[in-house]
C-alpha cells in the first residue's frame, strides 16, 4: 500500500505500524519529534501501535533550538 511521509510517497506492506514507517526515513527513538497522521498527532508512545492505513499522510516535525 501507499502512504506519504512529508509529501513524498513510500509503498509499505499491510498493517505497518507508524514506527516501522518511520524507519524507512532514519526516524527510530529520536528527541525532538513530533508525528501526525492526517492531521492527528500521535503520541510517541503509540508510534508503535498505530497501524497505518492505505494513503495516509505523515507529517514528520522536527523540533530546532534557536538561540
């Protein structure tokens, strides 16, 4: 199935969970994170549980510190 992550597309198998679609781009255990899918954040800790669904859009944040 497809899904997005930032707008570009990925081809996932059936019942992945958000944590293994975030490995394809680097994303395992990282600080400074934050995940919505179609619009919704998730909470880290159910990153895990969360199975995605055919289309699904992930917004991946990036949190940066100014100074």
């Amino acid at each position: 199935m497809e899904i997005l992550i930032n707008d570009k597309p990925y081809t996932v198998n059936e019942h992945t969970s958000l944590s293994l679609a975030l490995e394809l781009i680097d994303i395992k255990n990282q600080s400074g994170i934050a995940v919505a899918v179609n619009n919704r954040v998730i909470p880290k800790a159910h990153w895990p549980g969360h199975t995605l669904s055919p289309n699904d859009k992930i917004l991946v944040i990036r949190v940066a510190q100014g100074g």
